[in-house]
C-alpha cells in the first residue's frame, strides 16, 4: 500500500490555471488554504508503462487557514493518505531513504517510485534555490 511513503502534496489538473489548481489540491489533500510563494520547478515526464506525459509544476507555499472538514476525495481516504507535517531535516532523511529503496527496487508499484524520484528532485531543487539565495545574501 502507498501510505508508507511521504509525498508532496498534488494531482491532475482540471483547468489551466495551475494557480488555482494547486490551491484547490491542497484544500483536498492537506485540509489547508495556502498562499502560494512561487515555483520550485516542473518537469515534463514521459511515463512508459502507461504511455502517458505529463507536465509537473511544483510550488512553494504556506499553509494558511485550516479547512473544518476533511474534503479528500473517496480514494484518498479508501487508500489512507493522509497529511503527516514534517520538519524540513526529516523531509530531506526520508526522501533520501525512498530514494534509496527506488534503487535497490524494494518499491513495487511504478507510479509510487516516480512520484517519489520526481518529489525528491523537487525537494533537492527547493533546497538548492533555498542555500544559493541564503549564500548571496551574506
């Protein structure tokens, strides 16, 4: 089952407004508003067991204002997501440790180990933009 793992909220698109779309995802998803701070970065994937692209766009945002009611959709409840906060320092432990089992193959299910690779690179690129600006602002 999926819930073992940590993922970054998100999902498909239902309009082209990815602004809007996050927003809605995470109200789904994390049971908050955010206010989006700006893009992490996107990939254009091309899955090929499923023979399907995708475009990923991922944002940085704050959680803002808790919703009063549990809103996700019936699989993600049915499946067990649910929304675990995490210190930065154990994001970047965990990530790295599912990295690792995509490698040595311990994850069986091919869209759980690309969501993972996919959030963790997002994860790096954050950490990387985050480390460049705190360096030019000394």
């Amino acid at each position: 089952m999926c819930t073992e793992y940590i993922y970054c909220p998100g999902g498909g698109a239902e309009s082209a407004d990815l602004q809007n779309e996050i927003k809605r995802e995470c109200e789904e998803e994390i049971g908050y508003t955010i206010e989006l701070k700006g893009i992490v970065g996107q990939t254009h994937e091309f899955r090929n067991r499923a023979a399907e692209e995708y475009t990923t766009t991922c944002f940085i945002a704050e959680a803002k204002e808790s919703l009063k009611e549990d809103i996700r959709t019936n699989d993600e409840r049915d499946n067990g997501l649910r929304v675990e906060w995490i210190e930065l320092d154990a994001a970047i432990s965990i990530f790295s440790k599912q990295k690792e089992s995509v490698k040595k193959e311990d994850v069986k299910f091919y869209n759980t180990a690309f969501n993972i690779l996919r959030d963790g690179m997002f994860l790096e690129t954050y950490l990387a933009g985050r480390d460049l600006m705190k360096n030019h602002s000394h």
